[in-house]
DNA sequence: CGAGCCGTTGAGGGGATTCAAGCTCAGTGG
DNA sequence: CCACTGAGCTTGAATCCCCTCAACGGCTCG
C-alpha cells in the first residue's frame, strides 16, 4: 500500500477545493458504484471516502490481508496476481476505469488476490462499513453492487476462454485486443512488461519477445518509451482473424 | 433443458407428501441460498421453487438466453461452457453440491455460459422475481447473495492460476484434485471423458488420454465403468508435490 | 564504469499436437 | 447369431511449437 494517500475528505459545497465536487464530478460516477446515488446520499458518503493515486507496481493490497474497504478505480489499470507457493505468479484478471475491485471486503473477508497497479492509478477507498450503512437504507445499492460482481465474474471467465486457450500467437492477439478496450484516445495502449505477459498467458518471457516482436516487424504494434505502444486494430483484426478466432 | 421437472409444489406441513418437507429439510440448505431464511421465510417461497433433476450432458440453460431464474445445486456437477465461433469450445468452470448457478438472471441478463450437467444432477429452480421479492423485504439475502457471487469469482480466478497454467501433466493432478472435492463417500469421483478432459484443460484428445493412461498405471487412479473412478488421494498428493506444485 | 534489469535473438531439446491406426464396446439390422 | 457401424479410448510415429539454456545489446543507476 505505498500510494500517495489523499484523505482529505470531499466536500461537496461550490467553490472551495479543487476536489470538492469530485464525487458529484465524478467522470465515471455513472459507471462507478455510487454512480446510482442522488446528491443527498452522495452528501452522507463523500466525507468518508478517499482519493488514492498509486505509481505503477504498487500494491492495492495483498491476498490475505484483511479487507477493510473496496476499491472504485477512476483511472488506469489494476492486474491481480497469485502466485503457488513453489515461486511463479500468474496474473489472472485485470480490471479497469469504473471496475470495482476487492469485493470480498463487503463480506468481511480477506482478499483473495495481490492487486497491483499496472499504470498511474486513481482510485476511491470505500470502507468496508459505509458500504454496509449504504446497502441497509436503500436499495438501489445491492443491484448496483451485483452488477459489479457479476461483470467480475465473467471478466475472470472469459480470461480462461480467450487468454489461456490455443496457441501462445493467438493468446498475445487476444491480450492486445482486451488491453485496446482500455487505450488512450490515440490507440495507445500499456504494453505490459515480457514477464508480465508471461504471466498472463503462461509462456516464457523469450516467447512473449519473440512474439512482441513478431507483432511489431508486422505493424500490429508500435513500441513506444514507458511500457507503452500504439496498436493497430485493423492489423490486429486481420491477425486475429488469420489465426482462425474473431 | 431437456430435463424431468417436478413443478409440483413443496408444501411444509407435517406428514403429508413425501417432499413436504423438502425445503425445510434440504440436506444443504445451510449452505443454499435461502438457508439464512427461517421458517416463516419458507413459506413464502417454497410454493415456488421448482424441484429438477436432470441427467448428465442436460443442459440447465444455454449461453445467451434469457435469464429468468437461477438454480441451486442439490446434487451432482454442473459445467459452463463458451464456444468460440470456430467451434472449439472451452469449459471454464465447474460448479458442485450447495453452489448457485445463473446469478446473471437476477440482473435481468442472459445467461454468460452454457450450463451443463456432468453427473446426474438434482436442482432447484428459483424464479428471478421471488428473488427481488426477498431482497427487498429482509436484508439477509444480499449477503449471501454477493457470498455466492464471490465464491463463484474465487472458484473462476483459481481455474486459471491452477488447471490453464503448467504442463498439462500438473493441469490434470490439480483437476483431479479438484473433482476429489465433489467426491462420493467412497473416494470415486466424476470423471470426465477425454475430449472434455481437453477443454477443461486445453489439450488434445490424445494428450488427454496418454496422461490419464499413465496416472492409471501409477495407481493413482482406477477405472471404473460409466465416467467414473477412484482415487488415491496419498497417490494424488504424491504426484503433485513431485510436480512442485502444492 | 560496472552492475543489473529488460529486451532480443539463436540453438537445441522436449513436450504437446497432428496424423494415423487399432482397440473395445454398445447398438443396429441383416 | 453375427457382421457392421460408430463412438470413445488408446497407442505409435512424425512434426512442430514452445521451453530451456545461452549470449548479447541497450538502458538506468549507484
């Protein structure tokens, strides 16, 4: 948890702080957890949550560690590891702008996964407690919160489906094409790190080169500085569709 | 869904009809879903849960239908299935005894996967309504609600850490170790057939088959008539710490 | 500048696939 | 009754994809 931690809570009042309509301004609010609250119950909440930035590699939080709050994440991308206890990791979903992550909190539990930072991340910390206040008064809440587990839950399916199924070649296209629903405006995208994919799609950081590679002498990609490169999504449509998987 | 369903009603009073009792007796309904409900709950909904049994390779509901109820699993193993538009197919998870299937129609979705039974399975189908019936009124349903979504997150993320990661010889021990959890009294689990086997595991028929094979000549495992057979758990144990994994 | 991390590329070997054949067993119909 | 068939399982041989081992270059940083 070694993130630049902003507690200063948020008010809501005009004016005032930088941040102080940050809930209410909030560009994910309609897709974030709290995105179906009026203003009144933004007011009961938006002095207990707080604003998080973390660098890139920096740890959420750590399986099994108690979970004290869940996480609503405003930018970047947060992977989630788990590692057998004879050494290698492997990275079994990621999530991104509007996910909400570390549910298992709400069911005072530890949570199941490290949670690592893959770029610059802003996140919101909501206590485990509020969330619980929030779900007795209304219940526009639990549906929300279903909503947020179910999309979870077919995220880490289709994790097996797409990302651990068939050759290395076709695992990478597949990776590239789910980390392009999360590009920037100029189809740039963060490119993960060689072990990093490795650990995603379970080959050797050699393959995972030899394969970059492959992609980029192919025009599929365009490394640029800082883990990052632009895509292009009609050579990587074409790529995928060569390997006989739309 | 091409299964026996038994509509009739399951009423609670005394004597009577030999499933009267079904609800209130349910062997797993400490682990089920209405299991937090007392009596006076059962009464409302037991009129309307719909008691299944369905024989292996039925499938619950398909990919992509509407979703109008969510069952729990009384007995036996249900597998979700997603095929990519060339054909090949990949089971993605597998469910077992007191786990609850179909969640996305409680947000009004389709069904994500293909559900099919792998053993003779007992169910009992659950109306998407009466579920929003009961979440409104007491509040000990959304908890154990999101504990269900979260198990089946938990039991999705570890199918990727532990049966697509490894040579395939390490995928099919911690199968194997997974399928012991769901076994009979005497040690003799389901065991699928090889090509299902493969897409459990992505692997060939053949590589399927060599495998099983050899565990079957290291007494690991034994054959049995009808998909099924028995373990040896020290045997099992044995072999899977010989593959470094734990 | 050397050390270390990260990425790349090559050579060789091994594990899984592919292609192929043969087996058992249940169901079918001559 | 028994050949015939097809599905499921097994085994073999050849191929290939990916891993292992290795070396090297660029880069940052102490």
């Amino acid at each position: 948890m070694d993130a630049r931690v902003q507690t200063i809570p948020i008010y809501r009042q005009a004016g005032a702080h930088p941040q102080a309509l940050a809930c209410a301004a909030c560009e994910v609010r309609s897709t974030a957890l709290f995105g179906v609250l009026d203003d009144v119950g933004l007011d009961r909440i938006h002095t207990q949550i707080a604003s998080m930035t973390l660098a890139p590699d920096a740890t959420v939080y750590d399986r099994g560690s108690a979970g004290l709050a869940v996480f609503t994440i405003r930018e970047g991308l947060v992977r989630f590891e788990r590692s057998s206890q004879h050494g290698d990791r492997r990275i079994v979903r990621i999530a991104g702008r509007g996910d909400l992550i570390g549910q298992e909190a709400l069911l005072n539990r530890p949570y199941t996964d490290d949670a690592v930072a893959c770029t610059e991340v802003h996140l919101c910390r909501i206590p485990r407690v509020l969330v619980d206040q929030l779900a007795q008064g209304r219940d526009a809440l639990p549906r929300e919160l279903m909503l947020r587990w179910q999309k979870a839950l077919d995220a880490a399916e289709s994790w097996v489906s797409d990302l651990s199924t068939g050759p290395a070649r076709r695992r990478l296209l597949h990776l590239l094409e789910r980390l392009a629903q999360h590009a920037g405006a100029d189809d740039a995208i963060w490119l993960p790190r060689r072990d990093e994919i490795g650990a995603m799609l379970d080959m050797t950081v050699e393959t995972a080169s030899r394969l970059v590679s492959a992609l980029r002498r192919e025009g599929v990609l365009t490394l640029t500085p800082g883990r990052s490169a632009v895509l292009d999504r009609v050579a990587l449509r074409a790529a995928l569709l060569a390997e006989g998987a739309a």
